[in-house]
C-alpha cells in the first residue's frame, strides 16, 4: 500500500486562500453558499466547485480570517 492519500483534500488555490487576510477576495472556483447572520461577526461560506472544500471568510477578529470548514 503506497499510495499517497492527501491528508488534505483542498485544492491549491484553496491552500493558497488560508494563507490569505481576510481582506482578500474568495478564488475563481468559490461560491458563496451561505452567510451566517445568526454568530457575532459576519462569517460567509463558499464552496469550491474544484475541490469542493467549505471555506469560511470571517470578519471576526478573533478568527482567522479564512478557514477551512472540515
Ligand atoms: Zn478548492
């Protein structure tokens, strides 16, 4: 058994979207799926259509500004 499983199944630019602030605008492949009112601070959720990761954008501070949701 050698093959590789990525332990994580995010696409590059997804990766690359971790990295950025939360300033930055989502990637090409995501989509707004869904903005949580209902927490304290806006959080916003996209799918990626490439790897079909959840990707929250949040303006809490006491955040990073875009996670990955599971
Ligand atoms: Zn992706």
């Amino acid at each position: 058994m050698d093959i590789k499983t990525p332990l994580a199944p995010r696409c590059r630019a997804c990766q690359l979207q971790l990295c950025k602030s939360r300033s930055e605008p989502p990637h090409a492949a995501l989509t707004e799926s869904k903005t949580d009112g209902v927490m304290r601070g806006a959080e916003r959720h996209f799918t990626c259509k490439t790897c079909n990761a959840t990707m929250i954008n949040s303006s809490d501070l006491a955040k990073p500004g875009w996670r990955h949701h599971r």
